[in-house]
C-alpha cells in the first residue's frame, strides 16, 4: 500500500507536501494507484493524475471510519537532552499505536525548547509507514504543574524510579483494568457503563534523574499510582517504548 496524507472531506485533496514527495523523489506516474489518509480514521483509494504542477486522485473508493487502537495510550514524557533519542521515541510509538504524545516540562528537564512541528511531521511519517489510518496528537511542551491539573487518577500512571515507594507491577495493570471494565460492565450506573476511562491509559515518564520527590509526593496526593517498569534502569526513551509495547501488546 502507497499511503499518502491529504485531506478527504469535503473534497480529497493531496498534501502539499506530498504531491512534491510523489512528483520530486517517487518520480511516480500518472495513473499509478495510490492511498490517501486524513489521519482521522477515513481511507480514499484512486489512480494519480497530474495536471502541471498539481497532483491529484482520481477516487475509486472511499472508506469512513476506519476502526482505531484500543486501548487508547497517552503518554506524557519530558524530552531528553539528546533530542535524537525522544525523536527515536517518537517514531517507534507511534509504529505501535500510541494515540497521543505530550512533552512536560518537569523539575530535572535538561531540555528547555523541542521542534514541535518537526516532531508533528515524525509522526505522521511514521504513521503512514506503519499504516495507520488515525494520527496521534503530539502536544506542545507544556509544565508538569499546569499537565497535571486535568488528570484522571482512574486511568492515569506515573513510572519513577524510587525503589522506597510502593509500585504496581505493570502487569498487573491489565488485571486492575478487566475488574474496573466488568464492574463498569455489570453497573446500573448508565454514565459510568458510557465512561471511557478504562480504555485509555495516560503514563508520565519523567527525565534524565526521574521526577523530583517533590513530583512524585504532588503525583500521589493526587490519587495517581505509580508502576514498575522491571528491575533495570531504563532511559527516558527506553521507557516510553516499553510503555507502548507493553499497550500494542493489550491491543491483539
């Protein structure tokens, strides 16, 4: 499959971008079948025509709707100083589904200011790579005090190192998650049968020499658990991969 971005309602039109990507570098031709995404879950199918400058699909068929990972995952990560690293973050969760990504900034961050656009554009390479028919949401870099004031400790999780704190098991999360569900499931409660908060899961992973204690005291008081990523030590970017691996797991 040939996937393409551009936008399909209320008419397709190939991203910019793109057409200069087909043209310029594919050096595709007329007539070529290709796939076009809005990255919104809609999918056009056509064969390319050029008109100068301009490419365009001639559409045979469209798809609405296309289903989406679930469970949905979003973490919430501070960007390393090597911005090589969470730009390898980046591009693996999303190949694994992650559905969305903001950077914080906390006590520790050694990295003030990140290319948003650029890491934007990552994402939806990567996306289009893996075949993915719903784009994540990166966020801008925001603070972690002003990050933490609309988070849901139901389905919210904070991965630290600090050994003298009591951890779950990441394991175990999936356990926790299938007895909320059913108890959700099985309730007479219609707006708690209708909350999405036991399909979705928000993680923070802190920087180069984790959370500050005083994060990590503000992340309890708050309800948030916190979990347990294995024995080993595992950079800020190794820790977010895992994190999204461990959930691409939970999707099959």
């Amino acid at each position: 499959m040939k996937l393409f971005f551009g936008q399909i309602f209320p008419e397709i039109l190939i991203d910019s971008d793109e057409q200069q990507h087909i043209t310029k570098v594919l050096r595709m031709r007329e007539g070529e079948e290709i796939f076009v995404t809005d990255g919104k879950g809609n999918l056009a199918k056509g064969n390319l025509v050029f008109e100068g400058k301009k490419v365009s699909l001639d559409v045979s068929e469209i798809k609405e709707n296309l289903p989406d990972f679930s469970p949905k995952l979003h973490i919430a990560i501070a960007p390393t100083k090597n911005i090589d690293r969470i730009e390898f973050f980046v591009e693996k969760a999303v190949e694994m589904g992650i559905a969305e990504i903001t950077f914080i900034l906390t006590e520790k961050t050694e990295r003030k200011n990140i290319s948003i656009d650029k890491l934007r554009k990552q994402a939806i390479g990567a996306s289009k790579q893996s075949h993915r028919f719903h784009f994540p949401k990166v966020n801008d870099l925001i603070k972690f005090s002003d990050f933490m004031k609309n988070l849901n400790p139901e389905n919210t999780f904070v991965a630290h190192c600090n050994e003298s704190l009591e951890r779950i098991n990441l394991n175990d999360l999936e356990i926790l998650r299938k007895a909320q569900n059913d108890k959700a499931n099985s309730s007479n409660d219609v707006s708690l049968r209708l909350s999405k908060t036991f399909s979705q899961y928000t993680f923070l992973i802190g920087p180069e020499g984790d959370f500050s204690d005083k994060e990590i005291q503000l992340l309890a008081d708050k309800g948030i658990k916190a979990v347990s990523l294995g024995n080993q030590r595992l950079r800020t970017e190794t820790a977010g991969i895992f994190v999204a691996a461990w959930n691409y797991d939970k999707i099959f």
